[in-house]
C-alpha cells in the first residue's frame, strides 16, 4: 500500500474545521507558553543585572566612604603626629633656648659699680655685688635689670614662643594649616 494511501485519513481527519481550530489553539498556547518562558527568564536576568549593579554601587558607596573618613582624618593625623614630635624634642628645645638666655645674660651683664645702675640686687642675674643706693635711671637709658624670676619667665615664654611658631610653621608646610594673609 503506498504511503500516500496510509496518510489520507489522516489528512482527512486533520482538515476537519475542529480539528484545524483544535491544531490552531494548541500552536497558540504552545507559542504563549514559549513568549512567557522567554520574559520570565529575561526578568531573571534583568533582577541579575539589578542586583549586581546594586552591589557594585553599595560597594563603590561604602569605599567611597572609607576614602572620605581617611580624607577627613588625615590633617588630625597628621597635627597628632607633630604635636607628638613637639612634645618630645621640647623638653631639649626648652633647655637650648634656657641655656641661650643665660648666655646672652652672661654677655650682657650688669656692671653693678656702673654710675646710676638702676637695679643692682640679689637675685638679679649678672649682677656681682648690692648696690648701696638706687639713686634712680642710669646713664644708658636702653639698659635694663629685671629680677631672675622675670628673667627666666622671659626666657621661658620667648622659648615657647620659639616652639610654638616652629610647629606652626610645620602644620603649615604639611597643608594642614595655611598661614594668614597679610592685609594691605
């Protein structure tokens, strides 16, 4: 029998208007069923991409944050650090500037026979002897006495003085300070 013979009912059957309305609705919903399998797995993906992208901004964000804390901190860090240097060297730096107080006292003394000597008492550095009488200012009117508590409260504040504006000076050459402008 040929095979044409074999396929004719068949055929027959499938040409029925059910039958087609039948075949018709079927490639319908298979073409539905493919179309929504198609969207969810392209939902899946999109949700991927959105999520990946969502940590990559957290990730970015949270650096982002740590880099600006750093940022933040470092000027602090960095005046911590020359306060510590300060504060080790003073003590040396208190002593060298104490020690050119009382070589300068030494280099200008007092000459307590001088006529008109304003202050010549004890306690007053580089002075030798009492004078017995104050007999008011001297002849050089650019000399002065003062008592050794003044003197070294002089030398001691000049020496501060000193430290403090040689710290300054390296706040200001690490870029945590700026210097104050000058007005005209």
């Amino acid at each position: 029998m040929p095979l044409l013979a074999l396929l004719a009912p068949i055929w027959q059957a499938i040409k029925a208007p059910r039958v087609l309305a039948g075949i018709a609705g079927l490639l319908l919903v298979a073409g539905l069923l493919i179309a929504v399998s198609h969207y969810r797995s392209r939902v899946h993906e999109l949700e991927a991409l959105r999520k990946a992208d969502a940590a990559r901004i957290a990730l970015a964000t949270a650096k982002a944050t740590t880099d600006q804390i750093a940022a933040n901190h470092a000027p602090a860090v960095t005046s911590k650090q020359i306060a510590e240097t300060s504060r080790v060297q003073s003590e040396t730096y208190y002593e060298e500037g104490r020690r050119a107080g009382l070589a300068y006292a030494a280099a200008h003394r007092v000459r307590p026979e001088a006529v008109g000597c304003p202050v010549s008492a004890p306690g007053v550095p580089g002075t030798d002897r009492v004078a017995a009488v104050d007999d008011g200012p001297g002849e050089d009117p650019g000399m002065v006495a003062v008592a050794q508590a003044d003197f070294d409260l002089l030398v001691s504040n000049s020496t501060r003085l000193a430290q403090v504006h040689q710290d300054a000076q390296s706040l200001i050459a690490s870029g945590v300070a700026v210097p104050l402008s000058k007005e005209p």
